[in-house]
C-alpha cells in the first residue's frame, strides 16, 4: 500500500472555498443514511438535505430489527430500502447493509459524483448549500478517519483485524463462565463483544490480508466515484470478502483499507464527535459542540439526540459559517 494513500488533505483557504461555492457546478451528492431509531429525526435530517441542489439523492436503510420505517416524503430523490438487513454490531452485515445500500442509489442515480454516509443521529453543521462546493474543492477522494493500524496499535493491530474470528451459536452464552477457560489455552482467546460471543481459533491469519498493511478508522465516510469503485472492487472479491468479514469489528477496516490499498488520497473526515474517555459512543450534541465543530472546519456532527437537539441546532443558526 502507498504511504502517500495515507495522510492529511490539505487545508483550502476561506478565498478558495468561496470561490468554488460560487461556481455554478452543481456537485451531485447521494447521501446513505444508515439507522435504527428516531424516525422523526430521520425525516428531519433527510429535510434539511433536500433543501440542497447537490442533493442528487437519499437512501436510507433502516434496520430491519427496528420496524418498517414509514414513507414521510413523495420527494423522488428519497427511497427507503424496502427489504433493509437485520444488521449486527461489529459484525459483516453492517458492511453489507452500506454496501448493498449504496449500490442501489447508484443503480438509480448513476451521475452521482460523492456518496456521503451518514447515521441517524449526524446533523449538517454549515449550510446543506455548501458541501457540495467543499467536497469539489478538496485534494482527496475519500474523508474518511483512518490510522495506520500497525503503527497505532502495535501487534494488537493483528489481533484486532488479521485473525480469524468467528461467532458462536447464543446457547453459548450459558456457558460463559466455562468459556473463560479457553483463554488460559495458548493460541486460543474468547471474548464477548457487542452481545455475541466470539473466539479466535488458534490465531489464525488470513491469507488474503496477512501480507497487507491495513488501515482502521470509523466507517461514516464521504468519498468520490473512484473511491467507491475500489471499495466495489474489495467488495467484490470472494477472498477479500472472506477475510474482512472474519475481522473483529469489519467496518473499521473494510472501507478505508479498500480506498487506501488501492493508492487513492484519504483525508480527514470533517465529521465533528465528541467522545470520553472510557465510553466508545459520543456524547450527545450540546450547544458549545456547535461552536467546537465549525472550528474544526467539519461538515457533520453526531450524535443528535433529541434531549439536546433543540439547544444544539439553536446555537448552530447563530453562527452558520461557510464551510472553509
């Protein structure tokens, strides 16, 4: 992989953002939106998009472990997948339920230039009119977080994305305490995580990205038609498939290792989150995030709750800056 793959987008100038944003190119952007709860924030957020030109279209698929989520618009740019995947955490399904998503836009909506993935729970934090123009005017082809995973995490790095995990049938859960046994057997590691339990036989590798550096990072990503052709292209073929989906937590590699193994440009993210320390899901969004995200020069922050929205939007639409 090329280490160029890896590293910082540059920095526009407020100038050159400006100048690209009053152009009259028209970027067109399909938005996936990737849910499971809070309808009314769904239809909220699908909204605000619309209200774009660069809004080509809106998929969203919700999972099917929540319900049908309920048609809210006659706009023809909006389609909610009518059979969504009953998708597992850390599990392969959310690939596919992104992947499988994705496609479907395209097949509809071919001219689209960038796929932008979103969550329920992500809210615009400049004007919905200014991405498009901010997109066309960065040097990547994909914001997406990604670190070098060798470099971050060391030998765990294997561990985490290179042995070969596999799931094991719930009745296993009775048997949890005795399970435990099987870490003190060299070679062999159980583990619970994200409520299924799951084991590491002997530590296997597997071949297709034992030689690879692979690149972890948050799946939410915004990437333009070459990127997304090589994460097809990782899609698509059956050893890949295989062993990206044996990986612990597959969403935090299969993407960004499918665009930066094939040598394309990764940037930042622009995706504002506030974490802490201890806890692996961000806070809720309050009113200083609002500042803290349009410093940091993002598009999207997340998580909109619906405790804190009104605080948050509200001290969004003070300021409102353009996206530079």
């Amino acid at each position: 992989m090329n280490d160029e793959a890896i590293r910082t987008g540059q920095r526009r100038a407020p100038g050159q953002w400006r100048a690209a944003r009053d152009t009259l190119v028209v970027v067109r952007i399909g938005y996936v939106l990737y849910t499971y709860k809070n309808a009314d924030q769904i239809a909220a957020l699908t909204a605000e998009l619309l209200k774009s030109r660069h809004t080509t279209a809106v998929a969203i698929h919700h999972d099917a472990k929540s319900g049908v989520l309920g048609s809210f618009t006659a706009d023809p740019r909006v389609r909610i997948m009518p059979s969504p995947r009953a998708v597992r955490w850390a599990h392969w399904t959310q690939v596919q339920a992104i992947v499988e998503t994705t496609q479907a836009m395209l097949a509809k909506h071919p001219a689209v230039d960038w796929i932008v993935l979103l969550t329920g729970q992500d809210w615009p934090v400049v004007p919905v009119e200014e991405i498009g123009p901010a997109l066309a005017a960065t040097d990547v082809d994909a914001c997406i977080d990604a670190i070098d995973s060798k470099e971050a995490w060391g030998w765990d790095a294997d561990r985490r994305y290179l042995n070969r995990w596999y799931e094991l049938p719930p009745w296993c859960t009775r048997a949890a305490r005795l399970l435990q046994l099987v870490n003190l057997i060299p070679g062999i590691t159980h583990l619970e995580s994200y409520g299924a339990m799951r084991v590491d036989l002997l530590g296997l590798r597997d071949s297709a990205l034992r030689d690879r550096r692979l690149v972890g990072g948050i799946e939410y990503f915004m990437m333009n038609r070459a990127a997304w052709s090589a994460v097809e292209e990782a899609y698509g073929d059956p050893s890949e498939r295989r062993a990206f989906s044996h990986s612990l937590v597959p969403t935090e590699v299969f993407f960004a290792t499918a665009v930066a193994d094939r040598g394309l440009r990764i940037g930042p993210a622009r995706r504002y989150a506030r974490f802490v320390d201890g806890r692996s899901n961000p806070e809720p969004l309050r009113a200083a995030d609002a500042v803290a995200a349009q410093a940091g020069h993002c598009l999207f922050a997340r998580k909109l709750e619906p405790a804190t929205a009104k605080e948050f939007l509200a001290a969004l639409q003070q300021t409102a800056p353009a996206a530079t």
